[in-house]
C-alpha cells in the first residue's frame, strides 16, 4: 500500500468557493427577504408607531375642527340673527367671515384621503377657522362699542316725569292747541304743566350738561335747559330757584331747582318741553321709566284733555 497527495485543481476550489458564495448570498437573500416582509426592523416599528399615532392624532383633529366649526356657526348666527338685531346694525356676510370658507361640508374632510392629505387639509381648515375667529371677534368688539353707545344713548334720554307725581294728578295741561291764560287765544303749547306747590323740587330727566341757567326775558323765568347729547335737550320753566349752573354736568334724577311761579305764569307750575335738535316733541312720550303701562294710558288721557294752560 501507499498514500499519494490527492491536488485539488485551483479552478475547482474557484468553483466550490464562488458556489459556497453564491449560496450563502442567495440564503441570506431569502432570509432578509423573509425577514423584511414578516418581521419589522426597529426604524420600521418605530415610524409605524408614529404614523398610528398620527392618524389618532388626525381623527381627534378633525372631530375638534368640526366641533369647533358647528359652535363658530352658531356664534356667527347669533351674532347676526340677535346681537346685531339689537342694534339695527348690518349683518356681516359670510364672504367678510373668511374669504375661503368651504363649500362642501366638513365630513368629506376625512373621508377617502391619506394621512399626508387630511393633515394638509385639517390645516387649512384651521386656517380658515383662524380666520373667522378673527372675523367675529372683531366684530363682538363692534357690538361692545354699540353697547357702550346705546347705554350712553338711552342714559341721556330723557326716560322720567321731571317733578314727583306718583298719584297722576299733577299734570295740568299737555302737549297740543291750548288756550293762553294771559291773551285767551287758542296757541300751540310746546310743552307739559306740572301744577304743584312752590319750593317742589324739579329733577333733571336724564344726564346732560345744563346749557341755560338764569331768567333771559323770554316768558319762560328762571329756567334751566340741559343738552343731553344726541340732539336731545329739555326745558324746565317758571323756576322759583335754580340750584345749576351752566356748564354743569348733571345726572337723571338729581334736583335742578325749584317750582316757582317767576315769568308769564299764571299760577306755580313747572313748565317742561322736550326738544331734539330744533323740533318740539311731545313729552308725554318719555316717562316710560318711572310708569306702569296702566299709569301711562292714565297720564296719556290726562295729557288729551282740552283745557288752559298756566302760561
């Protein structure tokens, strides 16, 4: 017996090792592709776990938009529909809201959409949203200022009887074609009689500043007239003492002086016009703040009567 070296050619030990190769690759090939198709690498849970949470994020999103959207439109209907109702003041149109509001309506939002598209599309929603927030705040700053506008309106009209007359029957004479005591003729009488006792006190019936305060010749005697603003003013005649000067601020309620029986009187009395800008107005129609409506249509007659004036 004897051994002989068995020599591998080098182009077969080539061959296996290209042929080891190339298994093992093609191995490791179906193994990753195995691995890739059924197994998630770290990068992937992770970025799986953020697009879940981001479509979570989206639903809760879109669900807020629409919620937010129904009360906007509720707001934005009271505001119109009541507030500025109120006021008389000019609904604002939809197109001065938001220039971009949407058409369709707010559900077809998320329907058939990526996450990519509905993320774009929640932010232009909120985009338009911020817009018609803008929009109805402004505008509730509006209402705020016809707020402020009308209390200052209604404080500085006149709203009450200008001297005490709870029982109705100091009211002597009204507002119409009255006899003169003095020329006993038929003249048109500007103005309401209060008949009452000299030294009652005369209040002011709404908040002004008084214009006139003293005795200028013109019948009226001592007299003070108040500018209340917003082309209202108000005269209150034969004064036996004014407690005003001109110049002076003063309050609905808040004693201007004294009936008196000073200029063409016939008699103690307190003699009250209304004016706004140059016209007469009939003062009957601004004691709703300190009457009852059955104590309103009670004075209303008594101011109907045809009778003689005290000046």
């Amino acid at each position: 017996m004897r051994y002989e070296k068995q020599v591998v050619p080098l182009r077969e030990t080539l061959l296996r090792i290209l042929g080891f190769l190339s298994a093992a690759i093609v191995t490791a090939l179906i193994i990753v592709a195995i691995a890739f198709r059924f197994l998630d690498s770290p990068k992937e849970k992770l970025l799986r776990i953020q697009l879940e949470r981001t479509q979570e994020l989206n639903k809760v999103y879109a669900d807020q938009v629409l919620d937010i959207s129904d009360r906007l439109k509720q707001l934005e209907k009271r505001d119109n529909d009541v507030y500025r109702s109120i006021f008389e003041a000019e609904p604002i149109p939809d197109s001065a809201r938001a220039k971009q509001l949407e058409k369709r309506k707010e559900m077809q939002l998320v329907a058939g959409m990526d996450q990519s598209e509905l993320t774009s599309e929640l932010f232009k929603t909120l985009n338009t949203l911020y817009n018609r927030v803008i929009n109805q705040e402004n505008s509730y700053k509006e209402i705020e200022g016809m707020v402020r506008n009308k209390e200052k309106l209604l404080a500085s009209t006149p709203a009450i009887q200008p001297i005490s007359n709870k029982d109705l029957n100091r009211l002597s004479s009204g507002f119409s074609y009255r006899i003169d005591p003095i020329y006993k003729t038929v003249k048109f009488h500007t103005g309401l009689d209060f008949s009452a006792p000299q030294g009652t006190p005369i209040y002011a019936t709404a908040q002004g500043v008084v214009r006139i305060a003293g005795n200028l010749g013109n019948g009226y005697g001592n007299h003070v007239v108040i500018n209340h603003g917003y082309q209202y003013s108000t005269l209150y005649g034969h004064m036996y003492r004014i407690k005003v000067r001109s110049g002076q601020s003063v309050k609905r309620g808040e004693v201007i002086g004294y009936v008196g029986n000073s200029g063409k009187s016939t008699g103690s009395h307190l003699h009250y016009e209304v004016m706004k800008g140059k016209k007469h107005l009939d003062p009957i129609y601004f004691f709703y703040n300190d009457l009852t409506p059955e104590q309103y249509q009670q004075i209303l007659k008594i101011a109907s009567a045809r009778n003689q004036s005290f000046d």
